[in-house]
C-alpha cells in the first residue's frame, strides 16, 4: 500500500513527541544527579591536596622512610612525617616534621588533639628539613644585617639564660625580639620570638640553621615554651642527626 507523503511526516512527529516526553526529564535526572555528584565530592571527597600528599596526614606507623634531601639521605620513622607526600621516599623539595613536648615524642591517635592544636600554649614542635643555598647562615645574617639595627646592639640579659635584642619601631620588626645563646664555639642559636604574635593563636619562636651536611633545618614551637629552648634545640638536633646516622650508606 502506498503511503501518503502526509501520513509519514505525521509519523515522524508522533514519534518525535514520544521521544521528547521522556528525554527531558531523563536529561534532568542525569543533570541533578551530576550536580548532586559534584557537591558531595566537593563537600566530603579528597581535596587537591590529598591527592597530592599535601594536606596533613599524621599516622601512627613506625614504618622507615627513606628520602633525600637535596641528594643528602635521611631515615625517618613514618610517625614523625606531617604529610603522605613525604612517606613515598625519594627525593623531597622539603620534609615536615612534628614531635610533642615535653619529651619529642612522634605523632600517636592518643595525642591527636595536642599534635593538632595551635592554641598559645600548643605543645607541638614543628620543624622542617630543606636545601639551603645561601651564602650565610642565620648567625650570619644577624650579626651582619639585625644586630646593628637593635636598639640593644651588645644585648641585654633576656630571660631563660637567653641574651635578648629588640628592634625601634618602624622597621618592620615591631613585634619581634630576638635571643641569642652560644650553642659552641662556632655557632650561635638564634631564635626569633613574637612579642604577641596573632591574637588567638599567640606567640611563636623559630629557629632556622643548618644540619653538618648544609641541610636547612628550621623549628617552631610556641614563646610559652621558650623556658624550655635548650631541650627543643638539643632534642631536634639530636632527631635529625639519628635520621641522617640511620639512612642506608
């Protein structure tokens, strides 16, 4: 039978309209469920940083880690590391690190919430392990750069056995006071300390130095533990010499 040119385009229409009844709403489930998708990943899945080993990712493991930095090898306990990334071994651009005072103890689920505190009085000691090509060292660069711009150039006595320098106000170091201790003959442990430092999370120190192999080594902990600075400077000293002593030959 012969088909009428009319009956086949209205045909065509009907079956047109059939398709477009359920094409709609099916292309606006797939559309809300996509949506729906991307909140809940954006929301409660890993960030870029996770993905990346760079967001903060404590664990409780004693597994050794082998890395380099800056071609210099060190062993590390996985428990001290404060990011994944630095658990792959290998080479590292830079290693972060944390321990608990009063002791320097590495990372456990029991003292979590201390590790992640950063109230005034926060135990936790960071400290961090990268090249360093400058040509000075940090007692360098104070004797030759800040000691003179102090309004105490010979120093006064500071508190803790500590020698303490402040700077005049306007040169950018208004909140910031220096001490100074000789470590030995040859070197000079220089800590800058906030005065007050942020107004919820109070004042820090910080020491920047070098390991014997010219890696940069830099610590922080907060000023209301600068009673015990000697035992921080000794004790991350001491941590960062056993991971370079324990690393393969």
């Amino acid at each position: 039978m012969k088909i009428d040119q009319r009956d086949a385009d209205a045909a065509l229409d009907s079956d047109v309209h059939q398709r477009s009844s359920w094409m709609m709403p099916a292309a606006l489930i797939l559309i809300t469920a996509a949506i729906g998708v991307g909140v809940f990943i954006y929301l409660a899945g890993p960030t870029v940083q996770d993905i990346q080993g760079t967001a903060p990712s404590p664990t409780a493991s004693a597994e050794p880690v082998d890395l380099r930095v800056d071609g210099i090898p060190f062993r590390i306990p996985a428990y001290y590391t404060e990011f994944r990334a630095a658990r792959a071994g290998g080479d590292q651009d830079e290693v972060d690190l944390h321990v608990l005072l009063p002791d320097l103890h590495p990372w456990t689920l029991t003292d979590k919430a201390a590790f992640e505190s950063n109230s005034p009085d926060a135990r936790v000691v960071h400290f961090t392990l990268k090249p360093d090509h400058q040509a000075l060292t940090d007692d360098q660069r104070f004797e030759r750069a800040l000691r003179p711009q102090t309004i105490n150039p010979d120093g006064t006595p500071g508190p803790y056995g500590l020698t303490q320098f402040d700077f005049p106000q306007g040169l950018g170091y208004d909140d910031v006071q220096i001490f100074t201790a000789p470590i030995d003959a040859k070197t000079l442990l220089i800590l800058r300390c906030d005065k007050v430092g942020d107004k919820e999370f109070g004042p820090s120190c910080i020491r920047q130095t070098r390991t014997p192999d010219g890696i940069g080594l830099t610590y922080r902990f907060k000023r209301a533990h600068l009673a015990e600075w000697k035992a921080i400077d000794s004790g991350i000293t001491k941590l960062v010499a056993d991971f370079r002593a324990a690393a393969p030959k």
